[in-house]
C-alpha cells in the first residue's frame, strides 16, 4: 500500500490542478496512480447525481473517464463539518479512512486531496483534516499559491505537520493570480530555505486553467520540469518506497 496525501495550505490554493498534475506527471513515468477526493463539500447536482466538482477536474486525465473518484458528497459549499450537518449526516471518519486504506491497496500510487487546509474540521467534536492525515501516515505534499503572503501560510502548514510528526515529501506552488516574478522567484527561494521542504514543482498563472489542461500537450509543458525524482524516495509504514 502506499499513498500520497495532497492538502493545502487553505482554500483555493490550488491542490485540484496540483493533484491532476502530479497524476500526470506520474502517469507519464509508467506509475499505476489513482486520484481520489474522498470527501467534498459544493458538490453539484447534474441530471439528478451529485457530483464532485474536483474529481470532474481529475478526468481531463482520458485514463480516469467515469472512474468514481469522489465518494463523501456534501452541496453546501462550506466547511465538511458544516456542509454534511445541512444534510442531516456526520461524516463517517471510520468509513472514510477504511474506504481511503482499502483504494491505497489497489494502487501503486493513491493520491488523496483533502479539503482545504490541515484545520479544517470534518466533525463537530474537532476531528481535522491534520487527524485524518495522522491516521494515514501517507507522505505529504502542499499545495501552496506562489504570491504574496505564501510564505508565512506554507511556513505555517509545514511546522503544524512535522509537530505531528508527518513526513512533507514536497510542495507544489501555484500562482493563482498575477503576480510579480520576482516576489514569486523569492518566495520559491526563502521557502525552500525555511522549511527544507524541496518545491517539486510550479504552476503558471493561467486564465481558465481548466480548459487549457485539457490539452495533454500542455499539461506536459507544465510539469516536465517538475522534480518528480524528490519523491521517489518516501517513507511508507516505516519503510522506504520507490514511486
């Protein structure tokens, strides 16, 4: 079993494209690699199903086309916590956690986006997405915005991990909005710096981004300069694996 955990360093930080892209990028290499998003809130309802709109995104990849990749579906586009409590339910962690081991055993490579970022609570008695990667044990990747401000939110992210004593194999920045290049190439460096976590890869500002990764072509051109080789090395249950 072996799988990656990708979280955020909050909302809209870009962990859905990071997440299509690093299947991508690994997909490319010749790895059995599977998405999955387990737990959605802002689901969106479409000829009568709900549907997760971040796993949608997952199958640009043809190689994922109607694969169910989402499975705790909540319509109100809030907090978990609050979304499935709309609803009348409370996210069953038990079953979440189950249902994520048992896929992570089908795979080389499970990749598992959470939802927002590490403190965000799945239950009301305070059960966070920083709980669920504890449980898991599964390297770590963030996914970070690359602009102003980026430093202290990764900064941040990074220390509440290792205090868990999780193991943050890489990050993934994305300029979400324009930005100066020089404050994006500094915040690149001093991250690097501070948290002596590799950035693995970047992604560029692109409007209706979506779209554009359609294209395999350029979802290439996007990650074949990502570092993927800092990951091919990570502890799994104690072990090294090779990805």
């Amino acid at each position: 079993m072996s799988g990656i955990f990708l979280t955020g360093t909050d909302t809209d930080a870009g962990k859905t494209i990071a997440t299509l892209l690093l299947t991508h990028a690994l997909l490319q290499k010749g790895v059995d690699v599977y998405p999955y998003k387990p737990v959605q809130s802002g689901a969106e309802e479409r000829e009568g199903k709900l549907i997760a709109p971040d796993a949608a995104i997952y199958q640009l990849l043809p190689e994922l086309k109607d694969q169910e990749l989402s499975t705790y579906l909540y319509k109100m586009a809030s907090s978990p916590h609050l979304a499935a409590e709309q609803e009348g339910v409370v996210i069953p962690i038990e079953e979440v956690v189950t249902n994520i081991q048992e896929k992570a055993s089908d795979q080389e490579i499970l990749i598992v986006e959470g939802a927002g970022g590490v403190y965000v609570p799945l239950n009301r008695q305070g059960y966070c997405i920083i709980d669920l990667m504890e449980e898991l044990k599964f390297p770590i990747i963030i996914a970070a915005r690359a602009s102003l401000g980026t430093i202290n939110h990764t900064m941040l992210t990074v220390e509440a991990l290792k205090n868990r004593g999780l193991h943050v194999a890489g990050i993934i920045l994305s300029s979400t909005v324009p930005e100066d290049e020089a404050i994006e190439q500094d915040n690149r460096q001093m991250i690097e710096r501070l948290t002596n976590v590799p950035i693995i890869g970047t992604i560029p500002y692109i409007q209706n981004i979506s779209s554009y990764l359609a294209n395999e072509a350029s979802r290439s051109a996007i990650t074949e300069n990502w570092r993927i080789k800092q990951l091919q090395e990570v502890e799994v249950d104690g072990y090294e694996k090779t990805i």
